[in-house]
C-alpha cells in the first residue's frame, strides 16, 4: 500500500505542470529586414515614421514627437510641437 504524504502529492503536481524539455519550442527571432521587405508597404512606412520619431522623442525630449503620413501629397513629417 502506498502512503500518499505531503511530498509525494506536490511532486507529482510539480510533474504535472511542468512542461516536458522536449516540448519546449525554440523563439524564432523576429526577422525584422524580412518583415520590411515583404510586408504592406503603408505599414512599413507607418512603421518606420514611428520609429524616427521615437528616437526623435529621445534625442529632444523636450518637445512633443509625432508622425505624420500624407497620402495625397506623397510626404512624411515628423514634427516636435513645443510641449
């Protein structure tokens, strides 16, 4: 007969809920360049107009950085509004 004791029962939990190593999946890094080449060429630019104002925003974070993409006239702003 087996006696069921407080270190038996939470190993066997711990057991249960750890995943197996084996089935853990490796992340894939995210190919960024690869995502710029194929992706929608709109979210591409949105994306990168972000980014330049993101860094932007670090370089002069006194002053308000936003993006601004103009379809119509074929132009991209990124303007620091004075805070």
């Amino acid at each position: 007969m087996t006696l069921l004791n407080r270190r038996s029962v939470l190993g066997g939990i711990a057991v249960l809920v750890a995943p197996p190593v084996a089935a853990q999946s490796e992340q894939v890094a995210f190919d960024l360049q690869n995502w710029i080449e194929t992706a929608d060429p709109q979210e591409v630019a949105s994306y990168l107009a972000e980014q330049l104002a993101a860094t932007m925003r670090r370089a002069n974070p006194g002053r308000s950085w936003r993006s601004v993409i103009e379809h119509e006239h074929s132009f991209v702003l990124i303007c620091g509004d004075p805070v």
